[in-house]
C-alpha cells in the first residue's frame, strides 16, 4: 500500500498524500456511486450520509497507511533510542517489527475479509431495503467488491494496531533508562506512549462505520456477525489504547526503582568509605562527601520525575482517541435513526 500511494504521488504534481487522495482515495466513491445507480429504488439521505461515512475510511486508508510506515514505526524508533541502553538489541527488535508489518498483515486481513463478507451476504435483508433485488444482483456484487477493498484496508489498519502493541511490548522489554532532564518532562519514557497514541488516533478512523454498523444490525438479518465485527473493532481501540498506557507507566516505575536503587547503593558505599577514609586527611574526605552529595542530587531528580502518562498533553490525546469512536455512535442514536 505504502508503495501505491508513493507511485500515485510521484506521477502528479502534488503531495504524496494529496495525490493518493485523488486517486487512490477515489476507487470508494466510485464503487459507491455505481452501486447506488444500480441499485433500484429511492435512497434516503441516512442511506447516503452512512455509505459515504464507511467509503471515506477507505478513501483515506491508504494514506494512514503510508503515514505509519513511513513517518510514526521511523519517528518511534529515531525517538527511543534515548533511553534504550542496549542500541543493537533496539535494531534488532525495530527490523523484526517492520517485517512483520510489512510482510504479516495477510495473517489478518484474509480472516477480515472473510467476516466483513460475511456481514454483507448474510444481511441481505437489508441491501434489500435500499434497492437490491438480491443475491445475484450487479448492485450487490459491486458492492462486494467495494467491501473486499474497505477490507483489505482497514485490516492493514488493524495490523498496525497488532504492530504497534507489540513492538511496545518489545521495545519495553529491552533495557531501559530514564533521563530526568529529557525535554518531554517524563524521561524520555513518553515516546513508547506517543507510538501507541498516534497509531489509536489513525485506528480510530474506523469509527465512521459504527452508523452504518448499526442500521446493519437493526434491519439486516444477522445481527451477530454485525456486533463480532463492531466488537472486534472496539476491542482494537480498547488494547491499544489501554494495553501500552498500563505497560509503559509500570515499565516506568520499574526502571526508576531500579535506578534509586542503584543510588541508594553507591550512597551506602560512599558513607561506608568515608567513615574508612577519614583518618587519610580532610581532603579525602571532602571529596567523599561532595561525590555523596551529588549522587543524592540525583535521586532526588530521578524520583521527583513525573511518569509516563501523567502529562495533560498526553492525557489529552489519550482521551482524543476514544472520542470519534463515541462521537459517531452518538451521532448514530441520536441523528441518524431520527
């Protein structure tokens, strides 16, 4: 997809994202109008709104798709490097975790796919209602085709989610330090939590279905293959929003006792030495006691630092995340089935 979407921008005088917008971006609403002109019979506004709502996450799919290949997994791996000790251990996991993202997303999508299918065939019901004359109807195998591309899609959407979560759990395996004068104010700790957040937000795009998720579900015939698909979807949402806040704050907590603890140890040593060393002269001993005085400097600066995710900016976007997918099942009980 991310080779796609560079081929389409380096063939128009635009941006690479523009470009795919143009082009790429416009296969939905193509499928989408061809299937309305083929479908018989009057289309409501809800109809409308709702199919142009589920088109749009596929018309700009493929450009967060190129987004997270090529500006959020780089951006991650550039930022971590300060406060992962062991470098060679970080381009190793980094490497595997772009190959699975880049190579795996098939495991995913083909069972996706599948479900997404399911749903349409099997709620015929409700294509029905808006014009379909059925199951052998042009209309509806334009529409087939129109949900195989939304699927393919948005399964590599929730293989980036799969991605992310476990390359945070990776990376939050590897060693890891906390600087307490890092410029993010959390010790450098946050970029794990920024990886997360920003793969949530481009995620949550799949909310714009949930209206159409549920008329399906209330006028379709099967209504649960509609709620496994919603359910699964929400769940995607929950983990990666929930699963790396939890890991990257306990990751937090651990290295930082483990550092005091490695303070509180040199302290000890130092104390012990000087109480040794203080028949050697007054100079000994003096710089005994400002080598302790700058190590307990220090742990007040490592335990006086704020942790991962205890910042407003990041709380902010943590809550921004879960918003549209609330916001859009609003919108549908109390718009869109007026």
């Amino acid at each position: 997809m991310t080779t796609l979407v560079e081929a389409a921008g380096s063939r128009l005088p635009f941006s690479t994202p523009l470009s795919a917008l143009l082009t790429i971006g416009l296969i939905p609403y193509l499928l989408m109008a061809l299937f309305f002109i083929l479908a018989n019979g009057s289309h409501s506004l809800q109809v409308l709104v709702m199919q142009t709502l589920v088109a749009t996450i596929a018309a700009i799919g493929p450009v967060l798709i190129w987004h997270y290949d090529e500006h959020i997994f780089p951006t991650f791996i550039t930022e971590v490097e300060d406060v992962v000790v062991d470098n060679d251990a970080l381009i190793t996991t980094t490497n595997e975790y772009e190959r699975f993202f880049a190579t795996r997303s098939g495991y995913l999508i083909v069972p996706w796919l599948l479900l997404i299918e399911s749903v349409v065939i099997a709620n015929i019901d409700f294509f029905q209602s808006i014009g379909v004359s059925g199951l052998l109807d042009p209309a509806l195998l334009i529409y087939l085709i129109f949900a195989a591309w939304w699927s393919v899609i948005t399964g590599i959407g929730l293989h980036g989610a799969l991605t992310t979560i476990l390359c945070v759990r990776a990376v939050g395996d590897l060693k890891l330090t906390i600087d307490p004068l890092h410029h993010d104010g959390l010790g450098g700790l946050s970029t794990i939590g920024y990886f997360s957040i920003r793969a949530t937000l481009l995620v949550s795009i799949g909310s714009l279905a949930l209206p159409f998720a549920f008329a399906l579900a209330a006028r379709g015939g099967y209504q649960l293959l509609v709620y496994v698909a919603v359910v699964a979807y929400i769940g995607v949402i929950v983990l990666l929003f929930v699963y790396p806040t939890l890991y990257v704050n306990r990751r937090a907590q651990e290295v930082r006792d483990r550092i005091l603890q490695e303070k509180r140890e040199k302290i000890q040593t130092l104390r012990n030495q000087s109480a040794v060393d203080s028949a050697g002269g007054e100079l000994s001993e003096l710089e005994t006691q400002l080598k302790i005085r700058t190590l307990r400097d220090d742990f007040h600066e490592y335990q006086s630092v704020n942790l991962y995710p205890l910042s407003i900016s990041i709380l902010t976007r943590l809550a921004s995340s879960v918003l549209l997918p609330i916001a859009f099942t609003l919108l549908d009980t109390y718009v869109l089935t007026k």
